[in-house]
C-alpha cells in the first residue's frame, strides 16, 4: 500500500493506476444521503462534502486536483481539527488530498483514499496565512524527518508538530494516524505510554505529511474498517521494525505492478451517477 509519491512525481501526475481515470474525471459527488461502499483501498462514496478551500484555521492544498471530497464526518473532523490547532496556537492547517467527488481509486498518489474517510495533512508549523489558492499549489514543505530515516530532523522537527499529530490522533471518530517510523520514536520517546500514542501508527514515507483516517461512521453498514490498532502505545518490537535490518533491507526483486481494487458491486452505480 503505497500512500504518496514523492513531491516530484506529484507534480508530473503520472498515471499509475489506469482504473482510477473514470473516479478522477467525474467532477461532483453522486447526490444522495452520505453512504459508504467498502473500505478505504477499495470503496466509494455516496453524498461526499467538498472541504472550503479554506476557512477558520485551514487551508486546502493542490485544490486543482479536485481531491477534497470526503464523509461529512471527515469535513468536520478536518473542520474540528483546524479549531483545536488553531486554539493551541498552531499555524492554519496545510490540508492535501482527501478523496474524489465519489470516491473510488486515485490514478495516482495513492492507493488508500477511496472511501471518503482519509486525509492527508501537511507537517508544517510555519506561518503561511493568506496564501493565494495559486500559491497553494506550487508550495511543498521539506522532510522532518533525517535522510536515512533514523530520527527526526533536529533542525526542522519543532514541538509543533508533536502537538499537530496529538490533535490529529484525539480526533472523535480517528481509526489511526499514520506518519513515518522516525516520527512515531520521537513521539515515543518524549510521551512514553500516552493513550492517543496507539493510534499513532509507522508507515512508509509520511515525512512531511501525516494521513489521518476515520473509522467507518455509526450507521454505515456497507462501510468496512481496518482491524483496529493492537491494544498499547505501539511504542514496542512493532516499531523498533521498522529500524531493523530487515525492514530497510532493499526488496529483494521488483515490486508487483499495482493491481486494480476489488471495488464493491454498487460502487459501478455509483460511479455512473446513481
Ligand atoms: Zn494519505
């Protein structure tokens, strides 16, 4: 599950996944009251809400993309979060992508992202109020975390961000927060045994964005969720892994090309309009 492509192949949007083109051209949601199809790597969604593209403590970047579409759960919960952060003095949330008008498959970017309940939020603490929606689109915001992946960055790591994924993680609703490994030893190490550390969870990449996820909302039947996180602050052998020589060995032949999902049989009405 590949979550985001480096900056670079962002900018040049290359087509990874094929399937994902119809989801990606249709411009508004399919109208109806909210109602989820399938999980977040293989779903649609029914009555998704376009976030602002900006409002009282957030911004949303790369709105060409036609990509901040979700649940109203997760418009709120983005909507709840620029207001805590804003309230602990943090700067007015950098928001990326969310998901298509109705869901379904990305072309490219991300494999997850499909049922309205994931976002993405920029690591970023510095003061950039009243940015243009133009500027928005070109900006990009460096690692904080060391090239070799070891730690965080010292020079860019600030307790800002600690507070912004604490927030992100004390979302009503959250299922989990994912940023990079190096980030998660931090938070470990300067909050050993907070409750909101469990669904704070490592992944791949996620240097210079965490991806805040939703678990299915009350009343979505359809709607299918992740196991949740194992029980404890996952600050234990689950994350000392991804230091381990085996998870930074180099794989060990190429990667198998990116599959289509298994998209739930109503999720072709969707798409169609329905
Ligand atoms: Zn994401």
């Amino acid at each position: 599950m590949v979550m985001a492509l480096p900056a670079q192949a962002q900018v040049s949007r290359p087509v990874a996944r094929p399937w994902g083109l119809p989801w990606a051209a249709v411009p508004g949601p399919a109208v109806g009251a909210p109602r989820i199809i399938g999980g977040t790597g293989a779903g649609c969604v029914v009555g998704a809400e376009r976030l602002a593209d900006e409002g009282p403590g957030w911004q949303a970047v790369r709105v060409s993309r036609n990509r901040h579409w979700g649940h109203p759960d997760l418009v709120r919960a983005v909507q709840g979060l620029a207001a805590r952060a804003t309230a602990a003095g943090l700067q007015a949330l950098l928001v990326g992508d969310m998901g298509q008008p109705r869901g379904g498959p990305l072309p490219y970017g991300h494999a997850s992202h499909q049922a309205g309940l994931d976002v993405d939020i920029w690591l970023d603490v510095t003061p950039r109020r009243g940015l243009a929606v133009a500027q928005r689109e070109s900006i990009d915001v460096p690692s904080v975390v060391l090239p070799g992946g070891d730690a965080v960055d010292p020079a860019r790591w600030r307790p800002g961000h600690a507070r912004l994924v604490q927030l992100a993680a004390e979302t009503p609703g959250v299922d989990r927060v994912l940023v990079n490994a190096a980030i998660k030893q931090e938070l470990c190490r300067a909050q050993p045994g907070a409750a909101w550390l469990r669904r704070v969870r490592p992944w791949w990449g996620h240097d210079e964005h965490l991806h805040l996820r939703l678990r299915c909302p009350a009343g979505q039947g359809e709607c299918v969720d992740i196991a949740p996180p194992p029980p404890g602050d996952g600050c234990d052998a689950t994350l000392a892994w991804w230091f381990s020589a085996e998870a930074r060995a180099p794989a060990p032949r190429a990667p198998r090309p990116p599959q289509p999902p298994r998209l739930p049989a109503a999720c072709a009405a969707v798409l169609r309009g329905g």
